[in-house]
C-alpha cells in the first residue's frame, strides 16, 4: 500500500532523504566530473553514445529500467554522430503519476579563455570547472544522485521517476526532447510533470520562455563596375535603407513593448532584434586588390526574440513591411526573406503543480520563498509543450547562466547538492499528490 500524503512528506522522512543527499556529495561531484569528461561538443555532437551510457549503464545498476533512442535522420545525425538519447525509468509501489527529470548531454565548444582544462572536471574553492558543469551536467547530476536517494531510502512512493539525457539542446533539440516528444516520450499518460535542471539557480524557478524568429534577409540589385555604380544597383544601399528603417521605426517599437512573463534579465522583458550577421558584396575570402564591383547582393541574419504577448505572423509582417518600403523606393531592387527557426514561446502557470511543488521544496530547502522567472532564449520547455502538449514543465537547477558557454565554466556543489533535495522533495510532493 502506498503511505498517505502526509507520511510519505513527513518531516523526518525528508530529514532522512537529506542526510542521505548530503552522504553522497562527493559521488554526486565524481557523477557531473565524470559526464564532463566526456567531450559532448555540438555541433558535431561528439561522444553522444558513450555519455548516453555512462548515464544507462548507472541508473540499469541501481534497478532503473533503461532505454536508448537514437533520433534516426534528425540534424547532424550519422553513424559517426549517432544522436543518441537515453531514457530511464523506476517504478513505484503504487499507480500514480510520472515526474520526468530531462537534462541535455551535449555541450558548445569551450573556446579560449580557459585557465583550467574544461574537460578534466577541477573542483576548486567549492567549484566544478569545466564545460558544461554549469549548463548543464551539474544539474543532470544532481537529478539522478536525487533520484538514487528516493530509491534506496526505499520511499514508497506512487507512480513513477524518470530521468533522460538528450541531446542537440544547444542546436535547437531536434534529435533530442523534440524527437522523443513526437515518439509520445513526454506526453501524458507515460508522463505528467518535467523538470529541466537548467542552470537558472538554485532558488528560482523558471516558468518559460520567450519566442525565438530567425530569419535570412537577402536584397538583390545588379551587378556594375565600381567606376560607374550608377550604371548598377547596389544591395548594399537597399540593405542599409532597411537597416535605418528598422533603426528609427521599429527599435523604438520594440522597445516600448512589455511582457508579462518575469524574464531575467529585466532588459530582456522587451522584444528584441539582434543583426546575427550581415555580408554583401565581394566573398571575405578574397586575397588581394577586390573586384570593382557593384554588389547584388547582400545577405543578413535575424534574431527576433518575441513574446507571449505577440504574434508571430504581427512580428513578421512589420519587418516585410519594411522591406516593402526600401523595394518601392529603389526600383528594381528585390528581396527574400527565408525563416531559418521558429520557435514559439511557452510558459507555464505560475500554479501549475510542478511550480508549486517546487516553490515549497526550495523554502523548505533554503529557508527562503522562490523566485519565479522566465528565460530570455530558448531551451528544451518548447517542445514538451508544444509536441508533448504537456504544460506542467519547467528549468529548475543548480548555477548562474552567466555562466553558461563561458570560459572557466563551473558549478557551485553546495548548490549542486541543495538542488538535488529540492528536486528530491517536489517530485515526492507530486508524486504523493
Ligand atoms: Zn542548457
């Protein structure tokens, strides 16, 4: 028989679960430093299996049942970089719901800047350094030590855990949480709560995040001799028309607009528009004296990042607005405009059960009340609610994300370790509900 509610939360049980959270920090450390060991750099998405593994194989010891699916033919996979996602699950004693831990694998290439080796795992001054300890080994480790605990303090709880590795968080998750969503992998029955153990800190939780519009911009004109630009039509000048269009009449648009959703930093609580990237003209690549020539063509990329308040055919629409205007006033002069992604933003409510089994775990934990935020870029929420149509998800984890993609990356243990009652203590909370 499954305990009532109010012993399976009861005090001392939790005291219990702690103490034996606590027992295992060094082995939760050896976990994350051992994950960051393995380079999961994406692209090209390298070591995806053996990391995969390291996570089956553990949790396959420990009574998991555990499962591998490759997402066969999404972005980047081949039998060189196999996308490899690994699924475990653990039953309780009882029916119940399932409470779903999902982290993703793979990390950005470490760059310069580092004074230690990201990938040997230093622990310093209470710190795990390296790639990825942050963002977000630190956090997957602390949901599976979590997870262990629950297990061999023998709770009897209801329903089921699950923990998943996934990968291509970091290129838009295609092969990883979006793939296993389409498989019904985050979708009721088999699944009713997520938690992302994103790096957003170990009192916050962060309910969503904004929407996400990349698009190429290429204007076309006519190729003519440098000598005499008039007898051409250059992109160039056209794309510069757009860009002070934008600059004095959607800017400030943007600017003025103002979400709901409590993203952190506040800046970011505003549309944006970020030039990616912009190139016209003669190749980069030239060596030498360039060409005289008039461009025909220039090439940009946007980065919109749209709100919960918005629309995103609105969104599109003033910028083709724009481009209209610049079009009508050169004639002759063209352009395309192509969607790279579109990711659509989602949050949860701020009642939803995994938020307020959280918001009690991190005051019990802490001593202090939650924050709720949302994230300014994406991450893998998009696709658990909008392939998974499941909206009882959200980033709770150890680490700052300024630290994110950054050199000398790291984690703080205590946080890793308070994290992981925090994740221990709400997936109890829903699993007694
Ligand atoms: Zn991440």
């Amino acid at each position: 028989m499954p305990l009532p509610l109010a012993e399976l939360l009861s005090p001392a049980l939790l005291d219990r679960l702690f103490a034996r959270i606590d027992a295992r920090t060094d082995e939760m450390v050896d976990l994350a430093r051992a994950l960051v060991r393995m380079p999961t750099i994406n692209p090209p998405g390298d070591a995806y299996t053996p990391c995969a593994e390291l996570i089956g194989n553990r949790l396959r010891s420990r009574g998991f049942i555990v499962e591998y699916r490759r997402g066969e033919g999404t972005q980047g996979d081949s039998d060189r970089y196999p996308r490899t996602n690994v699924i475990a699950r653990v039953e309780g004693r009882g029916r119940g719901p399932c409470v779903h831990f999902n982290g993703h694998i793979d990390v950005v290439a470490p760059g310069h800047g580092w004074t230690v080796d990201p990938f040997a795992g230093a622990v310093k001054d209470g710190r795990l350094y390296g790639r990825g300890t942050c963002d977000m080994k630190g956090g997957l480790a602390a949901a599976i030590v979590a997870t262990e605990a629950i297990v061999d303090e023998h709770i009897p709880f209801h329903g089921a855990i699950e923990i998943s590795g996934t990968v291509d968080e970091e290129t838009g998750g295609f092969g990883g949480v979006a793939y296993l969503a389409r498989q019904g992998l985050f979708s009721k029955p088999r699944v009713d709560h997520v938690i992302i153990p994103e790096p957003l800190q170990v009192d916050r939780v962060c309910l969503g995040h904004r929407g996400v519009w990349w698009a190429e911009v290429e204007m076309r004109g006519r190729i003519g001799h440098g000598s005499m630009p008039f007898l051409g039509l250059s992109a160039i000048r056209g794309m510069g028309d757009f860009l002070g269009l934008v600059e004095r009449e959607l800017y400030p648009k943007l600017d003025a607009r103002q979400t709901r959703m409590p993203v952190e930093p506040p800046g970011a609580r505003h549309s944006t528009l970020n030039w990616n990237s912009i190139h016209g003209g003669l190749d980069e690549g030239y060596e030498g004296v360039p060409s005289p020539l008039v461009a025909d063509s220039c090439r940009l990329v946007l980065d919109r990042r749209f709100l919960i308040e918005e629309n995103l055919n609105e969104v599109k629409a003033e910028v083709i607005e724009l481009l209209e205007r610049v079009k009508r006033q050169r004639a002759g002069l063209g352009y395309t405009i192509k969607d790279i992604v579109v990711f659509h933003p989602t949050m949860a409510e701020a009642e939803a059960p995994v938020v307020r089994a959280l918001d009690e775990s991190i005051a019990r934990v802490l001593g202090r009340p939650a924050t709720h935020i949302a994230s300014p870029g994406t991450y893998d929420q998009k696709h658990v609610a909008r392939i998974g149509h499941l909206h009882d998800c959200v980033a709770y984890g150890p680490g700052r994300l300024e630290l994110a993609h950054q050199p000398d990356e790291y984690v703080d243990i205590a946080e890793m370790v308070a994290s992981a009652k925090v994740m221990a203590a709400a997936a109890l909370r829903l699993l007694a509900a």
